[in-house]
C-alpha cells in the first residue's frame, strides 16, 4: 500500500498545489493579524528565504517547489469564471473556487485527505470544543479549505503558518481580509524551529505536513527522521500541558507514530489517546469514513 499512497500524495501535491509549508526564513516574522495582500510579506523575503538549514534533495523539501506551486494555482484561477459554489472531487478530497470580495480574485482551494463538516469536524470538536478561548496552531496552512471552514465552525483563535510565501498569500485570499483580521497569526515559518513561545498553544492541527516532512527527505531516510523528529520535538515545546496535537496522516503513518514515541522516550511529554483504530464518537460518527489516518496525543 505505501507506494500507492505516496504516488496520491504527489498527484495531490502536483494537481491541488496543496499545503504543507514547514521551512524557516531569515526574515523578520509577519505581523500578526495582517490585512489579506502581498504586503503580509516582508518585502525582502524573496530573498531571504534561504533556509536555515540544508534543504533536501527531495521537491517537496524545496521552498521553490511549493511556491511555484501556489503561484501556478493562482495564475489559473485568474483566467477562470467559474461559480464559487462549484465542487470538484479529487481522490478523497475537494477542490473549490472561492472569489473574496475585497479584490474579486479567485483562490483555488483543497482539503488534504479530509474536508471539515462531517468528516474531521465530530472527532476534533470533541476534544477541542469550537467558540473558546483555545489558542490553535495550524502548520502548513497554504489553501487548504478545511481550515477556513474550521475558523468559520467558531475557531477563530487559530496561528498558522506556511513554508511559502505563496503559500501564506493563498491562504490570505482564502479567508478573506475579515477573517484574517480576527486570526491570531499567519506568517511564513518553520515546523522545525517554531517562532513561537513555549506553552503557547492548547492544540495543534496538522494535515499531512508531518507527513510531508519526512517524505522531503526522499530516499535518505536518515535525514527524513531527523528532521521529523525536530518538527515533534518542537510541538511538545509549544503546546500547553493537557493541549493536544491532532495528526491526519496516511501516507506516513508509521513515521508519525515513531517520530511522537522517540519523543515521548526522550521527555516523556506525550500521551496518546487516537491510535488510529476504529473509533466511533458519542454521535455516532466513525473513523472510518475519514480516508486518512487519526493520530492524537496529549501534552502531558
């Protein structure tokens, strides 16, 4: 099966220039709370955006693969008219077009492995009830819709980051200049050394970046490990005591799972309550109809 889903996750990655940001800059970090334009980006960002580490021989290590990437997405979108309440289904997930008011332009969206109502929604709200104060990290925010119909669920506490500037530019013109407004923070960042205090966040929730991670060391597995293990080490930096970090994976579930027990072996920070087994929640919503993975750990 693991070939399978890792030749999914590239025509996903290549057909809906998905979102999986996870590199740091060199740049100051955004401001919080920017207003939706190209002006979130420090204007020498462009070229500062060398890693502070060795990027990965692997496109989806490459800073310039995903915003190639997002760019290509919205240059698209510029020659469509296309109606916002038109669906098209891709694999397991859902690609939309949406047109904000603000500058009438047009933003592709998709929802890596699993959409929001009905799907991720019944499992996270049950840990992490919607309309309070819990403060959210969400790496690799990019244009992953699910994210924008989770702040619209009543998430509105959410800090979210993106490997590519474009990648935080998609995002912008997905949530709109009234959203963002009201969002903790977005900014352009690294998974492996987040830009942010300890004991920062009450939840993480993380579609496919971690997956995406580890697949950026391609071949070199060495360096796959490394650096995922860094990206958890870092969230048990962040999230609070009795937080929790929810992980929708699928095409490294084994990596994931690893990755969060050599840390827990190291600091003794986590404790698992999803394995990823069948589950079914008070309302009867089970596991199984989400075509990905459910991995979540309390900070302990």
């Amino acid at each position: 099966m693991m070939p399978i889903i890792f030749v999914t996750i590239l025509i996903f990655a290549t057909v809906a220039t998905c979102c999986h940001g996870w590199i740091v800059t060199t740049n100051p970090p955004l401001k919080s709370r920017m207003p939706p334009s190209s002006s979130n980006i420090h204007p020498n960002s462009q070229h500062l955006l060398a890693s502070l580490f060795e990027e990965p021989d692997n496109e989806f290590g490459r800073m310039t693969y995903w915003d190639q990437s997002y760019r290509e997405s919205l240059a698209e979108n510029k020659d469509k008219d296309e109606d916002n309440s038109e669906h098209k289904n891709v694999g397991t997930a859902t690609t939309t077009t949406t047109s904000e008011d603000d500058d009438n332009a047009e933003t592709e969206t998709f929802s890596w492995y699993c959409g929001w109502e009905n799907e991720l929604e019944p499992f996270f709200t049950e840990l992490v009830p919607p309309n309070s104060n819990s403060t959210i990290l969400i790496p690799g925010i990019g244009n992953d819709a699910c994210i924008r119909d989770m702040f619209d669920a009543g998430y509105v506490h959410l800090s979210a980051f993106d490997y590519a500037p474009e990648g935080v530019e998609c995002a912008n013109r997905m949530f709109g200049p009234e959203r963002v407004e009201l969002m903790d923070d977005l900014r352009v960042a690294d998974a492996r050394s987040l830009p942010y205090g300890d004991v920062s966040f009450d939840a993480v929730l993380e579609k496919g970046t971690l997956d995406s991670i580890y697949l950026s060391g391609g071949k070199d597995k060495v360096l796959s490990k490394k650096h995922l293990g860094m990206a958890v080490s870092e969230l048990a930096r962040v999230v609070k005591e009795g937080g929790v970090v929810f992980s929708v994976t699928a095409a490294c579930v084994d990596a994931v799972q690893l990755a969060f027990d050599e840390c827990n072996e190291l600091k003794g920070c986590w404790r698992q309550i999803r394995d990823g087994g069948l589950y079914m929640t008070d309302d009867g919503y089970t596991s199984n109809n989400v075509d990905a993975t459910m991995l979540v750990w309390e900070r302990i």
